[in-house]
C-alpha cells in the first residue's frame, strides 16, 4: 500500500499515512494523529516529490551502471 502524505494547513502538521488505493483521499483520523484531536484539522494532500534510488554495492554490468 502507498503511504499518503497530509498536511493540516492551520498548525503545519504533516502526517503520513498508509492507505490502499481506493482510499487515497481519506485524511487521516484521529487515531493516527493524535496531537490534532480537538482541534479540527483542515487536511491537505501533500503530492510529495523524489524518488529514492537503493543502489547495492555488488551491483554489476549485468544489473547496469550506477
């Protein structure tokens, strides 16, 4: 499952948190942030950037060249 990245736009607070496809646009709740409780969070889909490359150090010509 893809991890989704929130922010709520009055404290700053970014969350991330894990959901399945169908449910990329559920915010998260109060059980996954519970700093917010009370506070009625305005959350935001944060569309993160970068990609991470691992790269091993026995990778050879046959898995290509880093």
């Amino acid at each position: 499952m893809p991890q989704y990245l929130w922010k709520d736009e009055k404290s700053g607070t970014e969350k991330e948190v894990l959901r399945s496809f169908q449910e990329y646009e559920v915010p998260p709740t109060e059980e996954e942030a519970p700093e917010l409780v009370g506070t009625d969070p305005k959350w935001v889909r944060v569309m993160s950037g970068g990609q991470k490359v691992i790269k091993g150090n026995n990778w050879g010509s046959g898995k290509g060249r880093w």
